[in-house]
C-alpha cells in the first residue's frame, strides 16, 4: 500500500483544445468554448449554445475502417487515450499488456447512438434500425474499444458516476497500482453532446442561455459540454526508470453520498468529502493552495460549493485561489473532473492558474479567488479537484507537484 503513483501522460478532446498543448494554451488565455449547437436542431429549445467540440478528426487517431463500429463517446476516449500513451513515451510493444489497465468514467457513455435507434424506430419503423447502432451503444464500450484498440489486456471497467465519474476513474486506479495489482492505468472520462442531456438540462432550468459564469452574483445556469480526458498512472519506480516526465504525484482522494436529494448539492456532502480527502493523503489544510472546483454556474451549485470550501478552511480560504474552467468548456459531464485533473497537473507544473471566465459582479455568497478572467501566476504545491454529481455522487482527488 506505499507504493507512489504519478501521472506520466496526458490526454484531451475538449471545445478549446486537442491535445494538452492548445488545451493549456487556450485555458490559460481564458478563451471560450462555447458556441451555437450544431448536432442537433435546437429551434425548438429555449436555449441554442453549448461546449461542442468543432475541430475532431477521428480519422487522425483512428483508421477509416474502424470508425464504423465506434461512436462519439468512444472516439473521444481512444483519442485522448493515444494521446496520454504517446505524452508518456509508453511503448505498448514494450511492455506487459497484462500489467496495464483502462478505467473510464461517464454519464451517457454512447448515447448517440441510441438516440440513432429512437429516431429510426419512431419516424420508419423497427426495421429500418441499423444493427451498428445497437452493437456501438453499451456504455461498457468506452473501455473495451480502448482494451481492442491498443491490445491492453489488464483491468477493465466504465464508472458511471455521472459528473464525478472522472476523479472517481482516477481514485480507483490509484488503489489498483499502490496495492501492487496493476503497474499503470489508463483513466479518465468521455461523454458526447446528447440530445437527451440538452433536453434534460433545458427541463431542469439549469441551463444559461449565452454563457457560463460560475460564482457571478447573476449567473444564470451550466453550460452542456462534450469532450474526454485521460491521464496515465504509473507506480513511480518504473516511471523514473524509464525516465518518464512527471506532471504530478496522486496522493489521495474522498468520495462519499449525500445520500438526500437527486439533483440538489448539499453542503454537508461537500465538507465531508473534502475532510475525507485531505485525511486519506495526510497532508494539512494548511498545505492546499489551488482548488479546482465543480463551479457549474448554477445558482445553488456555486453556494454551496463556495460555503463548503470557507467552512473546511476557515480563514486559510484568504490564500487559496479556486477556479472553474467550465466557463471555458462547458460541463462535459463524465469527462470533466478527469478534464479538470489534467488542468491541475498542468497547473502544477507551469504554476499559472487559469481564470473563470466570465466573471462581472462579485457574490457575497461566493467570495473567494475564482481567478476572475485572467490566468495568475502562482506556486502550486497541492491541488484539490471537486466534483459531484447527480444521485449526491461526490469526488475529491489530491494531486501534488512530484518531488523526489
């Protein structure tokens, strides 16, 4: 159980950025992903924007004649995943496919293509269904087209824990590699931009008609993202073996259940999982300087998180600065805590956080640093990365800047 777990490779389809390069670019330029729905028609929705990803190329991750039988969802997380190997110099025909294993976490997983199914079967009839749509549907797919892609042969599970599927994909593989049952893992989410999701979000009245502004005293609401984000974990002794870069070290994580509503925060919920985290690493709250929030926009969502954040610190809150970079994104759903760990190890490394964007009128409710509209230069040593979900699902892994 002592043994060290790092992240070695990084990887990310997302509305600003593929690849963590022009991702980290645009994030800390504080440039906006957000943009008019082209997936679907919207003119019978109150709202027409959202964080959809314009600039995908599947064909550059994966051969033409493979994309037939994988979705949106899927086709994110192989990507990403090719990416995070190649970040991490990890030579597959080098290695133990045994000894390596892929754990995603996801809300829809490949909804599209069920929503494929609904459309044919309502407008033509049951026989004008195609099979492949059925075939590429199951939410177990995410990890096993990434187990087929790349031959990888050790553990292999989806998380549905739907907004904190990420962090909880991350924890989970940090468990498998320190108690010695596996030496790396792929982990990270991936959701698509869901007509049910849209839909649902538009229902709920969760949802801002322009742009996401979380912690501004006139937010309106989250924004509906798509994207994948997968990191590489390796136990660190075959890491700096193998001379592997180090964007940081895992130290911990809390997960816990409100346990009360399906929808609602709770910040009790949010202290708890917080203190657990902070306990499970064995660090001090004095020693947090970077929180990457949940941050959705939506009115209740900000306050809680705000209020759960300043009753954990007390006064030390005056030193932390808290982010949420789905002003940027969008909410992607089961990719965006894993989203958000890729920002903290980028963080950590470059010490510049990125800004909220957005930001216009201060709240009382959330007077914390969010970073507003400017990234800022600062040391960060450890960072905290929230997220919670519906069903009271909620996630927070501790990531620390690597030292020898």
């Amino acid at each position: 159980m002592n043994r060290r777990v790092v992240v070695t490779g990084l990887g990310v389809v997302s509305s600003i950025g593929i690849g963590k390069d022009e991702f980290w670019t645009n994030l800390i330029a504080g440039k906006s992903g957000i943009s008019e729905v082209t997936t679907f028609d919207t003119s019978d929705y109150p709202i027409h924007r959202g964080g959809e990803v314009k600039n995908f190329e599947p064909t550059k991750f994966i051969p033409r004649n493979r994309l037939k039988d994988i979705a949106r969802a899927s086709q994110f997380a192989i990507s990403a995943t090719k990416m995070a190997l190649e970040d991490a110099g990890i030579n597959l025909r080098k290695i133990k496919k045994e000894k390596i294993g892929t754990i995603i976490g996801t809300t829809m997983a490949d909804i599209q293509s069920l929503e494929e199914i609904d459309k044919y079967w309502t407008e033509k009839g049951e026989d004008d269904v195609w099979a492949i749509n059925v075939i590429k549907y199951p939410g177990n797919e995410l990890s096993d087209h990434i187990g087929y892609f790349f031959g990888i042969t050790g553990e292999n599970y989806v998380i549905p824990t739907a907004c904190a599927a990420g962090n909880y994909s991350i924890g989970y593989s940090f468990d498998l590699i320190r108690q010695g049952k596996i030496d790396a893992m792929i982990a990270g989410g991936a959701d698509p931009f869901s007509r049910i999701t849209f839909t649902g979000f538009n229902r709920l009245y969760a949802m801002a008609p322009e742009k996401c502004q979380p912690f501004d005293k006139n937010r309106k609401g989250m924004m509906v993202g798509e994207g994948s984000g997968v990191v590489i974990l390796e136990e660190l002794e075959s890491a700096t073996k193998r001379g592997a870069n180090i964007y940081a070290e895992i130290l911990g994580y809390g997960l816990n259940c409100n346990a009360r509503h399906m929808t609602a925060p709770r910040v009790e919920g949010i202290i708890k999982v917080m203190e657990k985290a902070i306990k499970n690493s064995t660090i001090k709250k004095e020693d947090v300087d970077y929180i990457c929030t949940h941050g959705t926009g939506t009115i209740p969502n900000d306050k809680a998180e705000c209020e759960g954040i300043k009753k954990v610190f007390g006064d030390l809150v005056k030193k932390l600065s808290v982010n949420s970079i789905k002003s940027m994104l969008g909410h992607t759903m089961g990719a965006a805590s894993a989203i958000e760990a890729i920002a903290c190890c980028l963080v950590i490394k470059n010490s510049v956080i990125p800004p909220t964007i957005n930001y216009e009128t201060a709240d009382p409710e959330c007077d914390i640093d969010c970073v507003p509209n400017k990234s800022k230069e600062k040391e960060v040593n450890i960072a905290l990365n929230n997220s919670f979900a519906f069903g009271g699902n909620n996630a927070c892994l501790v990531l620390k800047k690597y030292e020898r």
